[in-house]
C-alpha cells in the first residue's frame, strides 16, 4: 500500500475540461422527463406504493409536528432519506404525495447518468446511449425508481462502491481505500441493506485485492477498507443508546426499518417460502440472478484480463447479501437484493471488449427474464404496480383512508402511534394536532393516564394494522374497553377512535 504522504504523479489532480458536462446533464434530464412520464402514468392509473405513502405521512410529522428533534426522526431508519424528502418537499407546485416517488426518479436519473458516462468512456456515444437504454428499461431497475420503496438512493451509492474496486487493480493508493471505504461508510446512513452488503462483502475482497498487499499486511488491508464503516455503526449504536437507553433498539424496536420484513412475514410470499433459510434462498438467488442478467455471464471471457473479477464480485455479494437477509426474516422480496445487481451488469458492460452484438442481444433477452424473475413470489405492492403500468388500477377504499378522513375534521389533540397508523395520518393529510409516540405528551400520557389527550386512535390488536402498537402495549385494553371516562365514536375495521365523553367535536 502506498504511503498516505506520497502524492504519486499517477493520482494528481488533472484539470479537465468541461465539454462533456452538457452532455450528461442532457442524459439526465432525459431519464428524469422519461421516469417522470412513467411515474405519472402509473400514479394516474391509481397505484400507490405503502412504503411511499409512509414516507407521505413522515414528511406530514416532520412539517407539522412540533418539538420535532433529530433523534425523533431516525436511528430507526437511515437519516439521509427522511432529510432529502423533507426538502423536496419545499418546491413549490408539488403534490406532498408524489414527493416521495420525486426523489427517486431524481436518484435514479443520476445512477443513469453515471452510468452512461462510464459505458461512453469506454464505448462511444453510440454504444453508450443503447445500452444505457436496455439497462434503464430492466424491469428490476423500473421497480427501483418507480415503486416508492426508496431503493434508488442505495443503488446509487452501491453502484459508487462498486466503481471504487476498479481502482484495486495493480498497484493502488491509499486514496483508493478510502474511497472505497468512504462509499461503505455512506451506504450505512443510506440504505438498510449496508449491513448484510459490507457482511457479505469481506470474503470477495481477497479476490480484488492485490496480492502482494494480503501477503504483507491483510490486516490492514480490512482495517483501512471497513474502520470507517464499523465507526458507522459504532456511532448509531451509541446515539441509540444515549437518546434511547438501548444501543441495540434500533435492531430491537418493532417497525424499525433495520428489521425489514420481518414483523410482516405472514403477508410476504419469500418469507414464506424461505424465511430462516440460507441455501435455498442462495441457490434460487443465483439462478433468478443468471436470468435476469445474461450478460453478466459472459464478464470472464470478454472483457480485459483481470476485469471480470469486479462485476462477478459485485453480483456475488448482493446474492449473498440476500440469502443472508432471508435467513434473518429481512428480505421482504427477491428483487430488494437482485436489484442492486444492476451495478454488476453496468460494471461488466463497461469492460465488455469482444462480441458487442451478443451482449445487446443478452442485455435485450434480460428484459422479458427479469419480468419472468418478479412474477415469482412477489410482494404485495408488486402486482398492482405491474397493473398500473398496463391499465387502470380501481383505488381500494381503505379502512386508514376512511378513518383518515373522518379525523381531517377534527382539531381535537389525538393520540396515535405513527409506526402503524402512517396511513390514517396520510389520508388526514398534516400532523397538526398529533401526539405520537416521540413526543413527551405522549410520553406523559403512557405514565399518567389522567393526561390522556382528549382523543385516541388504535388498531385492533393482532391485526395486520396494529403490529404492535405502542398504544396497546402500554394499555392492553385500550381497543376493546377504550379509557374511563371515553366513549366509542368511530370503528371502521380494525380502527377505533375513542374520545372523552361529553366532548363536543371541533370542527
């Protein structure tokens, strides 16, 4: 390893020009007109994602509650999501509801750009500008920008790790590792996924590495590559504690995004199926993997020597990386983790050499594959996302969605546990008035029950809606028999709304 005082003339800054800048932003303002189009169809022909509509109903909490603070919002989720949503959201002649899906077409119109740029350096305009196409018209890479599940924020930054490893080759500097290692330091505060990918990541490495640095000093090696993220984790570990008095809450506390799928496995098919598995899960992962993206499989043979290891290395860890989540109950669908492969595919394409023309017609055949690949087992915002983007989806009149509208007509402070009543809070439309789980009145409430606010909204314990509300937990009752002195105002399905008696609604 080189040595972190020496500035190798290999590694100077090279100022270049701007020519190519125009160029870029042309491709990313077109991915982003071209996602945009899309995203609207879908949305006009009545598909709304869950995950979206959660992070709907978060943007509501952090513009309308009040006393928000930092560790009201995150440790259990990443933080840098919530954040950029927040300030979309500030644009003017935007529909709160669509900011989410806004976010990602934005992110996946960069990870477009990126890789264009990459495929043009080594292609041509041509060659670049087509195969760009047939990856951003992979099904796994529509799901990612158009669902609202909030993945294209991490392939983004997977698809920055990966580019990082072309710079092992050789005889790498310092500065090398550090990006590496800065790109997995990031992930963490992006993407839930880091922790299985930086897992699954470490045993690949010794095959990218070079060798002469493993004889000398594998240790370092690893200490240089994954400090920065172990500090990461470290760190969220120690504000969980400080804030929380658990280091570990943020792996512990139902409907924290760290535990993925785990509080919903009866209502997800590849729980189901493969939950608490590893073989399986990997076996089925490598072959869905194969067929979604054949041209990966020709990387050994047609690209520079040594190059292949990079792309290979890359879609061998997301395979990984998701049998070990499905072996934890995280995965809550095969393509969260197949996915990210798409940084495996466009890393290959940029080494391809030989025989262009199969590897169009590969790229072309991974299409349909990759459609074949999502049909099988898949979750439930998966279908009618499938739907919408052929015909209209009838909109169901939800159970939150009615509730919601019945509580937009009242002012009065209302208790509720946001983790599971984020679609009640996104039909009502703000959080004006809310007092949830985070706040101290809340707080005060679940100690003192003479300080109950003077309405309460709770799920039916057991119910898919309910989870595990915090609600129920601190009054076991609380559905059934309501508090003293509340009376029944409201049910619709597993919802109730209690509220002091003799109470007049404001309006």
């Amino acid at each position: 390893m080189a040595s972190a005082s020496t500035w190798l003339t290999s590694v100077r800054p090279r100022w270049k020009s701007n020519a190519g800048v125009p160029s870029g932003l042309l491709v990313f303002l077109l991915a982003l007109l071209a996602l945009a189009a899309l995203c609207a169809h879908l949305l006009d022909n009545g598909f709304q994602g869950s995950d979206a509509l959660a992070r709907y109903a978060r943007v509501l909490i952090m513009r309308d509650a009040s006393r928000l603070y930092i560790e009201d919002v995150g440790f259990l989720s990443p933080q840098v999501s919530p954040y950029l949503t927040l300030l979309l959201s500030g644009i003017p002649g935007i529909s709160l509801l669509r900011v989410p899906y806004l976010l990602d077409i934005v992110l996946a119109s960069l990870f477009v750009t990126l890789v264009w740029r990459d495929l043009n350096k080594s292609h041509g305009l041509l060659l670049a500008t087509l195969w760009t196409t047939l990856l951003a018209a992979h099904p796994f890479f529509l799901w990612t920008a158009l669902s609202g599940q909030d993945l294209a924020l991490g392939l983004l930054c997977f698809y920055g790790l990966s580019r990082s490893l072309r710079r092992f080759r050789n005889d790498p500097e310092v500065f090398s590792y550090l990006r590496f290692a800065g790109w997995l330091c990031l992930l963490f505060f992006v993407d839930t996924r880091a922790m299985f990918i930086a897992v699954a990541l470490a045993p690949w490495l010794v095959l990218i590495a070079p060798p002469s640095l493993l004889r000398r000093a594998p240790l370092a090696f690893y200490l240089v590559c994954y400090v920065p993220f172990v500090f990461a984790v470290l760190g969220w570990a120690y504000l969980n504690w400080l804030f929380f008095n658990d280091a570990l809450i943020f792996l512990k506390q139902t409907g924290s995004a760290f535990r993925g799928g785990f509080e919903s496995t009866p209502y997800l098919p590849w729980l189901l199926e493969f939950g608490g598995q590893w073989w399986v899960p990997l076996i089925w992962l490598t072959a869905a993997g194969a067929l979604a993206f054949p041209s990966l499989l020709l990387a050994p043979w047609n690209v520079r020597p040594r190059a292949w290891v990079g792309p290979v290395i890359i879609a061998c860890v997301t395979i990984c990386a998701g049998a070990m989540a499905t072996l934890v109950w995280y995965t809550s669908e095969p393509v969260e983790f197949l996915a990210l492969m798409l940084a495996a595919a466009a890393l290959g394409l940029r080494e391809m050499q030989r025989q262009r023309t199969v590897v169009t017609a590969l790229l072309l055949a991974g299409i349909p594959l990759g459609w074949l690949v999502m049909q099988q087992l898949p979750s439930p915002d998966m279908q009618p996302w499938t739907q919408a983007l052929r015909e209209r989806v009838p909109a169901p009149i939800t159970d939150e969605a009615l509730v919601g509208v019945w509580l937009a007509d009242s002012s009065l402070p209302t208790l509720i546990d946001d983790q599971t009543g984020y679609a009640v809070i996104a039909a009502r439309g703000n959080g004006r008035n809310l007092i949830l789980p985070f706040s101290d009145r809340y707080k005060l409430a679940m100690a003192t029950p003479s300080r109950m606010p003077p309405q309460i909204v709770v799920a039916e314990p057991g119910s898919q809606q309910a989870m595990e509300d915090a609600s129920n937990l601190h009054f076991p009752g609380l559905w059934a028999h309501g508090r003293p002195g509340y009376q029944l105002v409201y049910e619709r399905g597993a919802w109730r709304v209690w509220q002091k008696e003799n109470l007049s609604r404001l309006r």
